[in-house]
C-alpha cells in the first residue's frame, strides 16, 4: 500500500481532530467521511479536505475503496459502529473508550479475530514519543522501582455539556477517566490486587466525578481521579525509588515533553517528542504501519491492555452502582 485510504464515521469534534492530523500525512488519504447529517457531511468533506461524503455509515463501510475506518461517533455507538465495520470487512481503529462495557469490546475483538482484520483502540497517548520516551524511563528502573501513581482529568463542563447526557454514555469515567486509570494501569499493571472507588452520581445519572485507588501485592498503589469541572485539572505524577516524573506544565496525554527528576533534584532524563500537527497522527500512523506490515493488532496499544481496562471500567461502575439504561 502506498497511500492508505481512510473513512471516518462521524462527523463531530473527535473526527476533525483526527482528520487534522491526517491532512499531513502524506501517505494518508482522506477518501470518505460518512455522517448521518449529510450537510454537516459534506462541509466536514469541504473543510478537511475528504474526497466524499456519505450520508449514511452503511455507504461509508461498504465503500471498496477505503482501506481503514476510524470511528468518532460517540461512546454509546462504538458497539454498533465497530459490528458495522468489521462485518463489512473494514479493519478500525475505534476512539475511546472502546464500547459502554467489556462484553461488547470482547464481541468486537471475536469479531476481528475472526475475519482477521486489523483493530486498534485509539489511544492516541500510548503512540505519542514522550508518553512512549517516560515508559521507556519507567520500564528500564531509570526513577528506581515505581511506588506510587497520581493522576487526574477534570475538564470544565458547564450546563449542557454533553457529558452530563445519560442517554450517549456520559460522566467522567468512560470520556475522562479512562485517560488516568489508563496512564496508571500502564505504569504498574492492569491486573490491582484491591480496587477501592466512590463517585458522585448526579441527577442525570451519570458520574460527576469519581475518585479510585489502586493497589498492588508489592505495596504500589495509584490515586486516579476525574470529574466535570469548573476548569481543566489534568496531571500526572510518577515516583520511585531513584526519582520521579511530574507531567503537570502540559496535559500527560498531550505531553510534548517529559523530564525524570532524581531526589537530589539532578536531572536523570529529558526528553523532547514535538507534535507533527496535533499528536493524533501517532496513532493514525500506528494503524497504517500496523496495515502495511499484514498486522492485526497493535504492539503500542494491544488488545489485551484495552479488554483489561475495559474490565476494570465496569468493576468501578459496578462498585457504584452506575449503569446505563440501554446497556444489555
């Protein structure tokens, strides 16, 4: 494959940041968008440079051109999305978190396993140089052994924010949470041996802001949180035994660049990763790498990682008590 065509189902916010990212690779090719709002289609095609626009996803997928789907429609639609694609024969890479619950990410996984096709959660974080550049420094002892993770999103969600919308799998958790919990999982491991959580569900029924600790048989532990803020409250902080690592000056997931500081304040790493545009083009570059190599899933963001965190996801709503009304 030379150039890789891609479809992108949805035409909101998440799409364009994608197709952003996607306008400079040069071996990206912006073939198709589909939207069930076929005006707001066609001006998402106008604006980001897509070939056709299509007014339905059933068009998109069974589209013989396109070579990958990304999907950016919202939390609740993945599922539906995702078995629209993958029957259509199209390998996806699917915005987080990947479905409303586990048993729907393991049907998709079956699914893709099944046709042999290509699937890739979109966690763009896990692709981007300085978060790979900080897991390199943890993994290879550079701030010692990790004792403890904090980390935090809280984005600023005033009255009408979608978020707030019970009926498209709002709250914190599945939009923001799964940014720390994630972050957190990768630094000591998906499998805690004690979860201990609480939330605050509002009157929409969704989780205004929920708070998680994580602990692990050698005594690590990570405090997680997230919530629909007055203001944007996102950082990470790593610490060892040797040092530490504190993303606080730029968003961890967005982060341009990272430092490892030792307790004598020397400074055991420093590490610059520029963004090309917008830093989702890691990811789409990932999925096209992955494409051309026959691959069906990525080594930055395997599926085992992605059904973990799925699982872990549906533990803390469990332990809440929070579950959506159309959930099967």
């Amino acid at each position: 494959m030379n150039q890789i065509k891609w479809g992108l189902m949805g035409a909101g916010r998440m799409s364009g940041w994608f197709a952003e990212a996607l306008s400079i690779l040069p071996d990206a090719n912006r073939n198709a968008i589909g939207s069930r709002d076929f005006t707001k289609g066609k001006q998402f095609a106008k604006t980001y440079g897509f070939q056709k626009a299509y007014a339905s996803y059933e068009e998109l997928v069974n589209d013989p051109e396109i070579d990958i789907i990304y999907i950016g429609t919202p939390v609740r639609h993945h599922y539906d999305s995702l078995m629209l694609a993958l029957n259509a024969e199209k390998p996806v890479l699917c915005e987080k978190a990947l479905t409303v619950n586990g048993a729907q990410a393991r049907e998709a996984y079956a699914l893709a396993r099944k046709k042999n096709l290509f699937f890739m959660e979109a966690m763009w974080m896990k692709c981007q140089p300085a978060y790979r550049k900080m897991m390199e420094w943890i993994r290879g002892g550079l701030i010692g052994d990790v004792m403890s993770v904090e980390a935090r999103f809280h984005t600023k969600s005033m009255n009408g924010h979608r978020l707030f919308c019970h009926e498209i799998a709002g709250g914190a958790l599945l939009d923001l949470g799964i940014y720390p919990l994630t972050a957190a999982c990768d630094i000591l491991g998906y499998r805690p041996s004690e979860i201990t959580s609480r939330a605050a569900i509002g009157k929409e029924n969704v989780d205004y802001t929920n708070s998680t600790l994580l602990s692990y048989e050698n005594g690590s532990f990570a405090s997680v949180a997230s919530g629909l803020a007055l203001e944007k409250m996102i950082s990470l902080f790593v610490v060892g035994t040797k040092g530490r690592i504190c993303t606080s000056k730029e968003f961890f997931f967005q982060a341009q660049h990272v430092e490892a500081i030792g307790y004598d304040d020397a400074l055991l790493g420093s590490f610059d990763g520029p963004f090309l545009k917008n830093g989702y083009e890691f990811e789409a570059m990932e999925a096209m790498d992955c494409l051309r190599h026959q691959k069906t899933q990525s080594d930055l963001v395997p599926p085992d990682e992605s059904l973990a965190m799925m699982d872990l996801l549906d533990t803390l709503r469990a332990k809440w008590g929070l579950k959506y009304d159309f959930e099967i």
